[in-house]
C-alpha cells in the first residue's frame, strides 16, 4: 500500500530557527550581526578595514569574522583596524549556516561588543538562502560588476536591507550606469538605500557603520519585499506543529 | 552550489518524519520551489541522489514543482506576476508597500513510500 505523509515543511527550518535563536541570544548581550554578501572581487574587505578603522576610533566595541574557502589574507587585511578579527576557513563550502557561526563565536567574540560584521563568502548566490542571525543585511556591488547585477542576482540583492555601490573613485573610468543600476535595484527591492562608496576616494565614510548602528538600536530602516511574503499558503511552520503530530519532532 | 546543503536539509527531515511512520524505503518527495528560492533544480536533483545514498531514501524520486512568484501591492490591490527577474514596485501604481503572495517556498509537500510485506516467518537455525 501507498502511503503518503504531508509535510509542508520549510527546508530551511533548521538554520531558520538556528538563525533565530543566535540573534536572540546575541541581542540579549547587547550585539548585532551585520551580514557582508558581493562577489568576490567588489571590495568587502578594503570596505570592512576602513569601517572597523572609524569604529576603534569613535570607541565603538565592533568585532569581525570572515569566511573564505582558503587563506587568512582577509583576517590579516582586517586585523590592522585593531579590532578583534576572526578567520573562518570554510573548506570548499560555498557559504556560511547559522550554525556554523554560533559554533565560531562561542570562546572568541569579546563581551561588549555592539557590532559584529561577517564577510560572508564571496558568492551572490548561495549565501543569500542563508540567515546568519543578522540585524543588518548588506549587498556590496562594485562599479566594475555592471548595472544588471541586481537583475542577474535578484535574491541576494531582493533581500538586502542596504546596498553599497564600492570603487566609485573609476565609476567614470569603467562608464557605470549608476541611475540603471539605482533602477534595477528598485525593481527588484523597491525602497532599499543605495549608497555610493570608496575606501580610495574617501567617499560615503561611516555609513556602513552608521546604518548598522541605527540598526542594531532600532531595527533595519528598510523591510524588502522579499522578506514580506504573506502566509496564505500555509508557510509558517510553527502554526502546523500540532496538526503534525510526530512530525515536528523533525524540526530542531 | 548550495544544493548539497539544501539536498541534505531535505533528506535529514523526511528521515526524521518518515521513521516514526514505520517506511523502510523511501519512494517519492516532493518539493516545492519558489521562483525566487535561489535553488536551480537541475543542481537540486544531482545533489538529492548522492544525499540520500545510504539512508531510507536511497533511489528515491525527487519532484520539484515550481512555484510562480506573485506580488500584490497594498495600495491599489493589484497582483501580478512578478516574473524573472521579479518587478517588485507595483507596474499599476508604482507604489512600493508590496508583499510577496508566492516565490520564495523551498518547502517539503509530501513524501510517499510502499509498505514493505509482511516479514516472512523467520526461521531459526538449530
């Protein structure tokens, strides 16, 4: 005989709830996690180095993690702020799970510490499925990339709560549409701020880390609509818990 | 490619479900994917097939059923489909207190198996 079990649930339970529980606990020692996704290449790091530079400076407790498949250079590159940095190697994977950042924070990331910044993989794709617990989303995409990069990666950018345009100092050099690409982000994440940066032309100084102050005091200025999805097709979990009987026993 | 992730997800909760129900082998799952989920279904299947290799999954079918990504705006109660890559400013009003009504599901529907028969009468040896 045929048997047949419904489900309905979300694959991404486990890191969704993982995700929950990390911002909890970190919100409840006063931290905020700020999640760092472009591609490789668009300037995270120089970006993140001169931020955490402004934060030792203005006396603001901040701590960084960074992941990449292989070497520490990015840590090395972020340690000259002075800030606690950390390295995660993620051997091979193309992203980080909440999970896996809870295990790296616990025993490293200092008491007091009021920001958090994480220099997610560099990867538009993967990591965007990936909740790490954060306050403060931010996409990063630099002048060289193309215009059509929110259109090409709708879900990473569909999700940010803020995007940095990066290298703006040759945004005239390369030709960088920016009102098309201000458009497209628009299309796809109607409301997000775009802000212009570069760490070697001096511009938008502070604003990372102005936003995810605000953030972590108030909440994310901006909500996308991606992360508005009504629950008309019975897509919260927790409600079905009880109809499901050992069914949700599954979910951790 | 985080479909091996997502692959294993799948298989590390139909086992949970589907053991306290008694299947000894899983024949079917079905997955509903979002237009919007960020998962490419082909990379998905590849993935479910060497993910479910030793465990009560092994040689299961994988359907993945697509699901469309509509939007509705707030102010003027429009819905439309948001398309690849999704419009996600209201085409009618162009107002931006939009909510996504379908796209972003990567969720487990159902799971499917055949009782196993009856175990013969085992015969012990003396």
């Amino acid at each position: 005989m045929c048997r047949v079990l419904d489900l309905q649930q979300a694959v991404l339970a486990k890191n969704d709830a993982c995700a929950h529980t990390l911002r909890e606990e970190l919100a409840a020692r006063g931290t905020a996690v700020v999640n760092l996704l472009s591609s490789p290449g668009s300037g995270k790091t120089a970006l993140l180095e001169r931020e955490l530079t402004l934060a030792r400076e203005r006396g603001v407790p901040v701590a960084a993690l960074t992941a990449d498949l292989a070497t520490e250079n990015d840590a090395v590159r972020l340690a000259r702020s002075g800030v606690p940095v950390k390295q995660v190697l993620t051997d091979g994977l193309c992203h980080l799970e909440a999970e896996m950042l809870g295990g790296h924070l616990d025993g490293w990331l200092p008491t007091g510490t009021r920001l958090l910044f994480v220099e997610n993989v560099g990867n538009l794709v993967c990591p965007a499925s990936y909740d790490l617990g954060e306050t403060l989303r931010v996409v990063l995409a630099s002048v060289t990339e193309g215009e059509d990069k929110p259109l090409k990666y709708p879900t990473a950018f569909g999700l940010a709560h803020l995007v940095l345009v990066t290298k703006t100092d040759i945004a005239a050099a390369v030709e960088f549409d920016e009102v098309a690409f201000r458009a497209n982000v628009e299309r796809v994440n109607p409301g997000a701020e775009v802000v212009r940066t570069s760490v070697r032309g001096g511009e938008g100084v502070g604003t990372l880390l102005e936003r995810a102050l605000a953030a972590r005091d108030d909440g994310p200025a901006h909500i996308p609509v991606m992360t508005r999805q009504s629950h008309h097709l019975h897509d919260d979990p927790e409600d079905r818990i009880g109809e499901r009987g050992t069914v949700g026993s599954s979910r951790s | 490619m985080h479909e091996m992730s997502i692959a294993l997800a799948v298989v590390d909760q139909v086992e949970s479900a589907v053991r306290p129900a008694g299947a000894s082998a899983v024949g079917r799952v079905r997955l509903l994917v979002g237009e919007l989920a960020g998962v490419v279904p082909d990379a998905l299947a590849f993935s479910f097939q060497l993910a479910c290799e030793g465990t009560v999954l092994a040689g299961a079918e994988l359907i993945t059923e697509p699901v469309a990504a509509r939007a509705r705006c707030a102010s003027c109660d429009r819905t439309w489909p948001a398309g690849m890559p999704p419009r996600l400013s209201c085409p009618g009003c162009g107002g931006a207190s939009v909510e996504l009504l379908s796209g972003r599901e990567l969720r487990i529907a159902d799971v499917s198996w055949l009782d196993a028969p009856a175990p013969p009468p085992t015969h012990e040896e003396r």
